[in-house]
C-alpha cells in the first residue's frame, strides 16, 4: 500500500473534511543526491496524531527535516500551511552550555521576535512560564537543563517547541533513551497536548510507543511509504519483512501492542 | 608599589586597551569554547599574524608599485591582518564535509599554511621579524594613538553586535537546526559571530600578541565555567577573571621584569586553578567569584588612574608639544613606542647622571624596547664609566644579537671602518660572543690606515689572547710600510685560525689557541 490509506476508518473519514496543514505531493526524499523516499503522498490534517516510523537510516528524520523546511524535496512539493513548534532529540544539545530550563524554553520565542515590531519582555517571560506549566516544569524553571533527567529535559524541549504557540507539534525521537517512567511522563504530556486540539507529528523507532499514542503510522519501507493505523501498519509478517528477522506482535485486550523479536524464528 | 605603578603610568594607554580586549576576547572566548572551536580562534589569530606579515612583505617587495608599498607601509598591518582572518572566518564556514575529513583537519591545515606563510613573508625583512616574533611571543606593546582609535572602535563596534545579538548567537551556537527551523538566517548569524571573532583577534593580535589573545580566549571562559552557575554567571567571572589577571600580570612583569603578556598568561592560569580547586564546594567557588570580582575592580581603578587623560586646560591653552604619557596635554593615548625608545637612547648615550643611563639601559633590554635599532647605540655605551651601565649593555647586545638580523647587523657594523670606534666594539661583541668573525674583522682593521692609532693599540691587544700572545711584529705606531710584513703574518694566522686554530672558552667569553 504506497501513499495514502486507500481505505479511511470512520474517525479519519470525519477528519477529511478537516484542514490540511502539511501535505506532501509526489514528493522525492532525501538529501544531496541520494534518494531515500519515493512517491510521498501525506496529508497531515489539523488534529492529526501522526508517527513516521521505520529502520534506522531510513529516512524518517529526513521526512522530518523537509516538512520543517530545513531540507527540500528532491522532487515533488512539501507544502506547510500550519505554524510548527520542533522539538529536537535531546543528544542534538551540548551540556557544555549552561542554560536553565527558562533559557531553553525562552529561545523558541526568537522566531516570533526576528518579525515583530515590538518585543514584549512581560509577555514573553508569561508565555514562557505557560509554556512551562503546561509540560509541568515550572518548578524546574530555574534548574540547570544539563543537571534534568532525560524525561525532564524531553518536557523542557516540548515547552520549547510550545512557547511560540503552534499549530503542529514535532517531535523527533522523544523517548529515545529514556526509562520507563520517562517515556511515560513525555508520552503522557504529548497525549495531553493532542487532546487540547494540537496536531502532533513524531519520528520514533520504538513501536510500543507508537501503537500506544499515535492514530495514525507512516512506516518507511524500502523507498516507500505506508501510512495506516496501528492495526494496518503493526504486523508481525510486514514488521518481519522490514526489519528481515521474525517479529512476534501481541495485541492486549485494551489495543496496546506487545512488539518483539522472535528468537525461535517463528513469524507469529 | 608606587613605582610600579609609576611604571604602569607609563603604558597607561596600552594598559587600558589590554583591559578591553582581555573583556571582549573572553567574551567572546566563551562561544569559542562551549562551541569546542578554541582550534578556530587560533587559526584565526595566526591568519592575522599572517596578515600582518604580508603588509611587511608588500612594503619591502620592490617589484611592486610605490603606491601600494606606501599603503602597506602605514596601514598594511591593520588592514593585512583583519583581511587575512576575515576571509579565514569566512573559509572555515564553508569547510569540507565532516564524513571526508574531520573540521579539526581542516581548521589544522588552515593554522600550518598560516603559520608557515607569517615567517616566510618576513625571513628577508629585519622590522617584520622583529615586529612577527614580538606577536608571536605576545608581547603587549605601545601601540600609536591612530591604532588604539582603531582597537577600541573595533571593540565598541563587536560589543554592540553582540549586545543587540546575543541570544541569536547563543541559539545558533547550542542549536543551529532550531534555529532554522524558527526561520532566523542561522548562516548569516553563523558568518556574524565568527566574523566578530576574527575582528576582535585581529584587532587585539597587535596590541596583544598571539599568546595573549589565545589565553584569553580560552583561559577565562574556564574560570567562568568552573564556578558560574548559569551563563550569566559564567560570562561575568571569564570578563572579570580576564582584567583581574592583566593587573596581576602587569605588577608582577613590572616588578620583576618579565614580559608581560606571558606574566599575564600565567596569573590567568593560576586563576583558573584557583577556580577549579573551589569548584568542588558551592561556597568556596562563590568567594572564589567574589575575589576576582574584587580583582577585576582593582584593575578598573587602576586603569582611572594611569589611563592618560587629556589635559584639558593645557589643550585650550594650545599647549601642544607631545608629552609624557601622563597628561601630556596633548590629547593623544601617548607617545609611540619609538618614541619612548628614542627617549631612553638620548637618556643612554647622553645623561650625565649614571643611574638614568642604568635605568635607560635596563628600560632598551625590556621586551617591550627589544629592537636591533638599539645595537648603535648600545654599542656605543659599551665604553660608559659605569660598569654596571657596561654589563646591561653588554648582556642587551647578546640578546640582540639572539635575534635574526640582530648577528648581521653587528657584522654589518664591523665592517663599516668609517666609524672606527663603533666597528671595533661591533666585532669585539662578536669576538665574546663567541662569533669568529669578529676576529676576523678585527685583524682587517689591523691594516685599515684611518683606524685611530690608540684603537689599534687596542685591537692588538684584543687580539693577543687568541693568537696566544703573538703580535706578528705589530707596532700600532709604526709607519704603515714597516707594518706591513705584520699584517700579511696576522692575515695568515686568521687563515689558520678560522679552519680550526681556535678553541672558544665559553666561561671566559674569550678564543684561546687550540693547543694552549
């Protein structure tokens, strides 16, 4: 199944009539002159909780990087009609820097303030101490972001990306080294997020995650992308086909996946 | 302490612009090492030394107009070395793609060509060496009024770019991909910050060297590091660390007579010990803040109190002969470095008083004075009265000498028999610096008919020791046609003695026979 699900569920098909906020069209992916994705077809609509998933070096991270508009389609078009907040994987920030939680989340301000006309400093520390409280970090405001858990310093960075107020939340890899409790709280905060009406996009590789949370998948496999529900995307055979070893997928009464590697080389 | 700072009176004006760069590079050393590009900041600095090395060069190279040697002659060095490490800021952006070749490789290659290109473009040219190793080894000179305009403007000018972009430059320095993705022009930014480095290395390299405006680059931002808690912390402990230090360094260097930018090096270093020895209890690194903050106040009064004001009243009273450094009455940031030099040369050659001639002495062997114009009149105070007088002079020709140039232009001056006297003590410096050459100049000037007869005297006295108490026959007063038999056996004897006759007593200062 390449480009969009050529079959909608119910909830999508109520989502159609919805605004489109990113869209990609017949676009090419990759960087220099190495192609990574052909034929994108993708509409992320307002409201949407989308992940891109798929092996390392896939390209999920470029898909990522184009919708931003850090990199251009190869071929093709990548359309933004919604304002985007980013946030980064944590690795990506030097600690050698001593910023507090507040300094960090501060500077995603600077894009609205290189177009405005006038800088309102009481405004921005309020919205900054919003952004904060709405990732359940303004008691941390003052706190070195070098010296915060890595679950912590994920909600520093989701503040960041929701200081300037946008319409699309990014995420690239928000759970990538974290432990349990700290996939947890960043999972449970972006969920929060989404359902006070933000559109989330997130790159992942860890599966669980993504079946848990997301509506909807976007999986990169080989040149092409596969976007479905959890359900469509999520199956042992397709997972086992990707990754070239046997996957067993175990689906709990309440619809969370149990996504492992199968040692006795059965494909369940 | 009150001469000290009688002393630091008198390089009020450079002290001051010390204080201004050690802020500003320490500032901006801050970027260079939480970006981990301390490497750039380097090559950057030795771009600039290149710079100026190629103004020196273009100024000697005959094969080009006069116009353009004319140029460089008097604004070569400014405008070479912020070229130079602009157009490096420029290229190190755009350097090779990290998976082919490591960015530290390419920042490397850019720092060998620099470096190796600085000493090629001055070998042939005796004042751009002298002017490239006083850079190199980071000596803090007098700078003239026109370029201290220059420095502090350029100080102002990177002071308010940073002010009104402080935190776009921090942004992009911690995350460049965020930024793009807020729509600032990340490159642009990028090419600001790395500009305003290679202007404030270009500007403080000349006044500064080399040596100081790498430590300053580097050392304070540590110290700031060490015990600032938060980057506010941390950039006011680097700047306060940074002036603390140049007091430090100017007392002790003037105390001791040591070269300053070196002195200065070493106090921000133990600075930093200090620092990361108190970084291991929270109340320890604050009191340890406090005290270079107290430092750093010190160094500010200071600076009140020996920066040259002008005389105001003296200037409306069109009082306008150029003065001391202090109060000149003049307006200007002092006298240039020439001219203090030729001042201390008058008081050498010329005093009555013996203890300004010693002082003058001491004040021409300073790194700051080091220069082989000094060689004439050196040599000619090598027949002072006073002994003491004698052994400074004595000791600043064999640190001259140490210098490239500085063995030639003695050799030069020994050949010169117009000027007997000056001759003779040319080759005998070279004679007891263990140069046979001064030998050999020597025993020319046995045969030279205008050498006065008493220095003849002399030189054959001279010249007993090595030959082993021989005189061939000389007789300083005979007629010339008698002599000559002499002479022809001396110039045999040198034949001899330059292939191996001579053994050279370093202990003695002193040629010996080899078999004696």
């Amino acid at each position: 199944m390449s480009g969009e699900d050529a079959s909608p569920s119910t909830d999508e098909a109520s989502k159609v009539e919805s605004e489109v906020l990113i869209s990609l069209k017949n676009a090419e992916i990759g960087y220099k002159n190495l192609s990574l994705v052909k034929n994108v077809n993708l509409e992320i609509r307002r409201g949407d909780f989308i992940a891109i998933v798929g092996p390392n070096g896939s390209g999920k991270t470029t898909i990522l990087r184009n919708i931003l508009g850090v990199l251009k389609p190869l071929s093709g078009k990548c359309e933004v009609k919604g304002t985007l907040g980013y946030s980064p994987q944590r690795s990506q920030l030097d600690p050698i820097f001593p910023f507090t939680a507040e300094e960090v989340v501060a500077m995603g301000l600077l894009g609205l303030e290189e177009t405005a006309e006038e800088i309102d400093l009481a405004e921005n520390s309020k919205r900054v101490a919003g952004a904060l409280d709405s990732c359940g970090m303004l008691g941390f405001r003052d706190r070195l972001f070098r010296e915060l858990s890595g679950g912590q310093k994920q909600r520093v960075l989701v503040a960041r990306a929701l200081v300037s107020e946008p319409e699309v939340l990014i995420l690239d890899e928000p759970t990538n080294d974290l432990d349990l409790r700290g996939e947890h709280e960043v999972m449970e905060l972006v969920r929060t997020l989404h359902e006070e009406g933000r559109t989330v996009v997130m790159v992942s590789h860890i599966l669980h995650v993504v079946s848990r949370y997301a509506h909807r998948i976007a999986l990169i496999n080989g040149s092409e992308l596969i976007v479905d529900d959890a359900s469509g995307i999520l199956t042992s055979e397709r997972l086992g086909e990707l990754y070239g070893i046997p996957i067993s997928v175990f689906v709990a009464e309440d619809g969370r996946r149990l996504i492992s590697s199968n040692s006795e080389g059965e494909v369940r | 302490m009150s001469e000290i700072l009688e002393t630091l009176e008198f390089f009020g004006a450079n002290y001051v612009a010390t204080l201004g760069i050690a802020m500003l590079c320490s500032y901006l050393g801050l970027f260079t090492v939480m970006r981990r590009i301390v490497f750039t900041g380097v090559a950057l600095a030795q771009l600039a030394a290149a710079g100026v090395a190629l103004s020196f060069f273009v100024a000697d190279a005959t094969w080009i107009g006069q116009s353009i040697r004319q140029f460089a002659k008097q604004y070569g060095a400014a405008t070479g070395s912020l070229g130079l490490s602009l157009l490096g800021a420029l290229g190190l952006q755009v350097r090779p793609h990290r998976n082919r070749s490591s960015p530290d490789a390419f920042v490397g290659l850019v720092y060998a060509l620099a470096s190796a290109a600085a000493i090629l473009l001055v070998w042939r040219s005796s004042s751009g060496l002298v002017e490239l190793r006083n850079i190199l080894a980071g000596d803090v000179l007098l700078t003239e009024t026109s370029e201290l305009f220059f420095l502090w403007f350029g100080i102002v000018a990177v002071a308010v770019l940073h002010m009104v972009y402080r935190r776009q430059f921090l942004l992009c320095s911690y995350d460049p991909e965020f930024a793009r993705v807020l729509g600032l022009p990340e490159r642009r930014y990028q090419i600001m910050l790395l500009a305003s480095l290679a202007v404030a290395v270009a500007l403080a390299l000349r006044a500064s060297g080399l040596l100081l405006v790498f430590a300053f680059l580097v050392v304070p931002p540590l110290t700031g590091l060490a015990i600032g808690r938060r980057l506010g912390d941390s950039t006011r402990i680097a700047m306060a660390s940074a002036m603390g230090s140049s007091l430090i360094g100017f007392v002790l260097a003037i105390g001791e007579n040591l070269p300053v930018a070196p002195t200065i090096a070493v106090s921000m270093i133990a600075m930093l010990g200090l620092a990361k020895l108190s970084s291991f209890r929270a109340g320890l690194a604050k009191l340890t803040a406090w005290l270079i903050y107290a430092s750093a106040i010190a160094a500010l009064v200071t600076a009140f109190l020996v920066f040259p004001w002008p005389n105001l009243d003296e200037s409306q009273a069109g009082a306008g002969a150029a003065g001391h450094a202090h109060g000149g009455g003049t307006g200007r940031a002092g006298p240039s470095l020439s001219e203090l030099r030729q001042a201390a040369v008058a008081e050498l050659v010329g005093s009555p008083d013996v203890e300004i001639r010693l002082k003058a002495a001491l004040k021409l062997r300073t790194p700051q004075f080091q220069e082989i114009g000094s060689i004439r009149p050196f040599l000619g105070a090598l027949q002072d009265d006073d002994a003491r007088v004698q052994t400074e002079v004595l000791l600043g020709l064999k640190e001259l000498s140490g210098l490239y140039r500085g063995r030639a232009m003695l050799q030069t001056i020994a050949a010169q028999y117009e000027e007997p006297e000056t001759a003779f003590a040319a080759a005998r410096v070279l004679a007891v610096l263990g140069d046979l050459e001064g030998l050999g100049h020597m025993v020319a000037m046995l045969g030279n008919e205008d050498f006065p007869l008493m220095s003849r005297e002399e030189l054959l006295e001279f010249l007993q020791t090595p030959s082993g108490g021989k005189d061939f026959g000389y007789d300083a007063f005979a007629d010339p046609d008698e002599n000559r038999k002499a002479i022809a056996a001396w110039k045999t004897w040198w034949d001899q003695a330059r292939k191996g006759g001579l053994r050279w007593d370093a202990a003695a200062a002193l040629f010996y026979p080899m078999n004696s």
